[in-house]
C-alpha cells in the first residue's frame, strides 16, 4: 500500500490470519505501519493497494462499505473525548477526581457500546491520554466481555498488551515478528528489545 503512486510503500507484502476472538497487539516504531495497517482493514484507502483481505472467507472488497464498516469498530482514546481530563486540566490544584472518574466510566461505557456490535474492533492508544490503570481495566474489559470480537490494539504502551493472545511487531511497513508474548520474548528479537528500552517491568 502506497499514499500516492509517486511515495514508496508504506505496506509491503502482508501475509496475516487473525482467528476470531483473537486479541491482537500491535507494536512498532513510529512510522512502522501500524495505523497504515488498520486503514487497510477499515477500507479507508483504496487507491494505491494490492491484495485482498478476507472475513470469514469472504473478500472484503466485494461487500458495499455500508455493510461491512459497521461490523468494524474503532475504539479512539482521544483524551479531549473525555470531561475528566478536561476538568483535571482546568483544576489548578488538582483535588477532585470526581469527573475523572466519570470520564473513566464514559469510557468504558463507550468500549462496551462499541465493542457489543462489532466483529473486529480497533482499540487505538497511539494518541492515549488515559492512565495505566484505565488502560488495564479496558483490556481486561474486553477479555471478559467481549471474547467473542476479534480485538486489535495498536498500543503505544507495552504492558497494556502483555495479555493479548498474539503480538504484531511491525517495521519498515511489514510484520517483523508475530507470535503470542512469551514466544516473542523468548525469540529475543524486536519485541524483546522494544520491552527491554521501555520502562516496562521497572
Ligand atoms: N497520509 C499519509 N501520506 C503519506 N505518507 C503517509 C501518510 N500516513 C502515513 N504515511 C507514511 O506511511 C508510513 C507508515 O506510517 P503509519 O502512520 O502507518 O505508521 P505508524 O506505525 O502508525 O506510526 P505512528 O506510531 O507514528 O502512528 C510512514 O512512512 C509514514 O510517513
């Protein structure tokens, strides 16, 4: 997948299976390919790109994107989404956590909107705001809740994904390593070097 037939690619070839009810994460540098991936799979680029994306067998390309893209769910963290971050920011002296917590609740209240309709659902922490802790609770969230929903997180922080069943490490805009958390730190490779420069586990 290409920008502009003049650009290089910013996808080279991918090969990728997903099972259903999977949880995903997905890990790369910035400019890895990461969010280039999930446009992809959302259809939201479709000059410039080759190959074929199958869902229960079937190519994506031939269903009308009024039936497909609500099968599709895109969970944003945006923090400015949230009263709480706002409320936080206006407070000086930064005393009352009651909006916050509020703001964690829309949050997850959001998710489980989201995420009760959706086959596939894109949780996007690239531009995350939130704290650890609501990050924790949303991945446990969606374990418990929706094991059913194929779950992809593009994570910004590693610890929140250290649960997912399988971890994509993307660069240069193809897979580099795919397999479940403990096979990737034990092939010490990308996975285990991003791990070991991140302040996870210290
Ligand atoms: N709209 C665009 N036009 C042209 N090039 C783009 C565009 N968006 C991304 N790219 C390029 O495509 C490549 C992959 O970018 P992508 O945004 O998918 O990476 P990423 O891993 O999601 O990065 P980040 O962690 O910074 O979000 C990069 O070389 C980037 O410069």
């Amino acid at each position: 997948m290409k920008y502009g037939s003049n650009l290089g690619y910013a996808l080279e070839i991918i090969n990728l299976t997903l099972n259903s009810g999977e949880k995903i994460g997905i890990v790369g540098r910035t400019g890895a390919g990461k969010s280039s991936l999930v446009k992809v799979l959302f259809r939201l680029t479709h000059e410039n790109t080759s190959g074929s994306i199958l869902i229960d067998g079937q190519d994506i390309s031939k269903f009308g994107v009024g039936y497909y893209r609500p099968q599709l769910g895109m969970i944003p963290q945006e923090s400015s989404m949230f009263s709480g971050s706002i409320r936080r920011n206006l407070d000086p002296l930064n005393q009352f956590n009651v909006e916050e917590i509020s703001g964690q609740q829309q949050l997850f209240g959001l998710c489980r909107v989201i995420v009760r309709k959706r086959k596939i659902v894109v949780l996007d922490e690239a531009t995350a705001n939130v704290d650890l802790e609501t990050d924790k609770s949303i991945q446990e969230l969606i374990r418990k809740e929706f094991s059913n929903c194929t779950v992809l997180t593009i994570a910004h922080r590693l610890e929140t994904i250290m649960n997912s069943d399988r971890i994509i490490v993307m660069d240069k805009g193809a897979i580099a390593e795919i397999g479940t958390p403990q096979e990737l730190l034990a092939k010490n490779g990308m996975f285990a070097q991003l791990v070991k420069t991140s302040d996870f586990g210290q």
